[in-house]
C-alpha cells in the first residue's frame, strides 16, 4: 500500500491550486509547490486517473511552446444541496464548478417532523436526477441547511428552534439509507455567510453576514473561515437580549430578543396583518407606509446588535441578506445609522456595510461548497487516492 503523500504538496494540494486559479499549467505548479516537474506529472496523473483534472480548450503563453491550461473537470461528481426553510424547501443538483444543472422547490414544512420531511426530499432528489439524467454521475456529497441552530459534528438539531420534534434526532443516519455519501448538516445562515464569502468576497479574511426574515440570525468568516463556535451556536444573534425596546415576548421563550422586535414575524405582529416575512414584505412592496415605517425602525434595533458585534469581531465587511432585505434600502440605512454613531472608530475606519449580491439561491449555493470543500480537502482526497478509491462513491439515484 502506497501511503499517502503529504498534504502540502499531493495530489489534493495540486488539485486546490488549480480549483482557486493560483496555477493553470504544470510550470505554475511546480513553482509554487517547488515540485519536480516528473513529481507533479506523478500528482496530475494520479487526478486524471480520477477524472477530477482535464486539459482546457485554452492555451497559456509561457517560456516555450503553450501549454494547454489545467482545470476541474466539473462532471465528475454531483454535489446535492438541501436548503430547508420553515415552510419552504429548495433542493438542487450542482457540478463541481458550483453551476446548478437544476433545482425545485415545495412547500415542505418543517412541522411534518424528520421523517416525513426527509422522505420527501429523498423523493425529489430521485425525481430531480432522473429528470436530469444524471443517474450515471457519482455523487460527492449531499450538503443541508436548516433553520435550526446544528451542531456540525454530530450533524444534529440542538436547543430550541422552530424544528420542533428534531432536536437529537440523527438526520445523518435517516439519510444515509438512501445516500450512503459525505452527508454535511449546518445552520442555514452559515450556508448563507459561507455562499456570500466564497463566491463575492473571498479577498476579505473577516465577514459578518445578518439575515433579515422571518427569523433574525448571524454568521460570521474569521480569518478565512466559517467560525461555528464550540457546538455550533455561534452568531444567534437573534436570540440576545436588546435593552431599552421593552421586552416583548419571543417564540423562544424568553423577553426582549432581538428577533422579538425586529424579525419578520415580529412586525407582522405589530403590524397586526400576516405571520412571516413574506407577509411584511408584501406590504411594502406596495408602499404601506406603516409597514416601511416598521422595516426603518427594525433596522436602527438591529443595528444596535449589530454594533456590538462590529465592536468584537472588526470585520472587514458586513453583509445584509434575508427576504427583508430584499425590499429597499430601510433596512439596510437603520443598520448602518446606528453602527456608525455606536461602534469604535477603528472598527469603522474601513468597514463596508453592503446588501447581500446573491438574488436566490445563496442557502443551495452555501449547501454545494460546504461538500466540495470537503470531499475535495488536500488530505481527505490524498487517503482515497492513496489506497486506490473513487474520490466519490458510485452510488445510481
């Protein structure tokens, strides 16, 4: 058995310099590994062989003849993404480039409990690659968001949540009966943040992402990656208290949340129409006055929150998503007013506070790089190589 090279400088490494652009040829890989050019031919067969590298129709000009330029073969696997809300579910099938070959959405509500719910996403998945036909492809990994807070590891519902009846159940397990692949389970704000860093703002080490909906939530990029905290309850922002706002009673359970005085479902309440987002959302769209009034308030609560946290983490750059965000500025001037005026100087001095650049589909989006970035991490994909596996397992929908 042949043991694996090091992650520094094996296949998986070659691979990731090729995925992020940093080399297209093997003169580019050799010069940033420091590689002999028979070590990376050795590492490059090794991905070929796995159908994870092809030679592009495109040239590279170099010293000498040009070489033809490496990169990802983006059919050689399917990414599955799950995006669950609380009363809506996105499904997809990507390619390992992040395009989506395609997508369908059902009202699945997360009150039907795990087993029902999981057995109808399984069904859609089945219904969504036959319809594709992509039955032939293997399948990486299958990625889960859900409105929950989700302890990474044990890939779990813990704490309250609008998931009533999930917490503890093993959602891993139930799936894998069907998908016996890499199953990832997150929180979805921090498929949201990581969709948002990946794909517009990967130059920034620090990112602070708010999702204005039906819930108030938060997900933060400290120093290039996601930050879940030590069971995956950071960035509940939505359920720390606010002074000063009285305490309104919040679905959690306790008083004064931020998310009892700016979430969604809390200006429908005030505003005695709808329950959720969509509800407060419409209005607007139409220009109720009493509604925009509602959004502008919502924002200078939040932005008080919001401060807070500019002050302890100094990102470099603050994201606004969510379906309330999508309605005008409101939200976004409140926010901005009120971080401004409350946090340190230094923390602002270059700080951008910008609204979300996905239109739809960040949660698949978030769901799809959470499996490619761990079926395809250097030394994950070196073992399988190593011993002679398929980098994804060959499994027919």
């Amino acid at each position: 058995m042949t043991a694996p090279a090091h992650a520094e400088d094996g296949p998986g490494r070659v691979l990731e310099l090729i995925l992020t652009g940093s080399a297209r040829t093997r003169t580019e890989i050799a010069q940033l590994t420091g590689l002999s050019r028979s070590t990376v031919g050795q590492r490059l067969d090794s991905l070929f062989d796995a159908m994870l590298v092809r030679e592009g129709a495109e040239n590279v000009a170099g010293r000498g003849r040009p070489s033809r330029a490496l990169e990802l073969n983006p059919t050689a696997g399917l990414l599955i993404a799950i995006d669950v809300g609380e009363e809506r579910t996105r499904i997809a099938a990507l390619d390992l480039s992040m395009a989506i070959l395609g997508d369908r959405v059902a009202k699945l509500a997360v009150g039907d409990g795990p087993e029902v719910l999981l057995d109808r996403i399984t069904s859609m998945l089945r219904e969504l690659i036959a319809q594709l036909d992509l039955g032939h492809r293997p399948i990486a990994g299958l990625g889960l968001g859900l409105p929950a807070p989700v302890d990474y590891e044990a890939g779990q519902v813990r704490g309250w949540s609008v998931m009533s009846g999930w917490e503890g159940y093993d959602i891993r397990g139930h799936l894998r009966r069907s998908w016996p692949v890499p199953i990832l389970i997150d929180n979805d704000v921090n498929l949201l943040t990581l969709a948002e860093h990946r794909r517009h703002w990967a130059d920034q080490r620090h990112l602070f992402f708010v999702k204005a909906g039906t819930g108030v939530g938060s997900g933060m990029v400290i120093d290039g990656s996601i930050n879940r905290g030590a069971q995956g309850a950071a960035g509940d922002i939505g359920h720390a208290h606010v002074a000063g706002f009285g305490d309104p009673q919040c679905r959690c359970g306790n008083v004064g949340c931020l998310e009892s005085l700016a979430g969604g479902w809390a200006l429908a309440r005030d505003l005695h129409e709808g329950h959720d987002a969509r509800d407060v959302a419409e209005r607007i769209r139409r220009g109720d006055s009493a509604a925009v009034t509602a959004l502008r308030n919502a924002g200078r609560v939040m932005g008080e929150s919001v401060a807070y946290a500019t002050s302890l983490l100094n990102p470099d750059v603050i994201v606004l998503g969510g379906l309330l965000a999508t309605t005008g500025d409101d939200l976004l001037a409140g926010i901005r007013q009120v971080v401004y005026q409350r946090s340190l100087p230094l923390a602002t001095r270059q700080l951008r506070i910008v609204p979300t650049k996905f239109k739809a589909r960040a949660g698949i989006a978030g769901a799809g790089y959470l499996v490619r970035d761990h079926v395809l991490h250097p030394a994950a994909l070196d073992a399988r190589l190593a011993v002679g596996e398929s980098p994804f397992a060959d499994i027919v929908a």
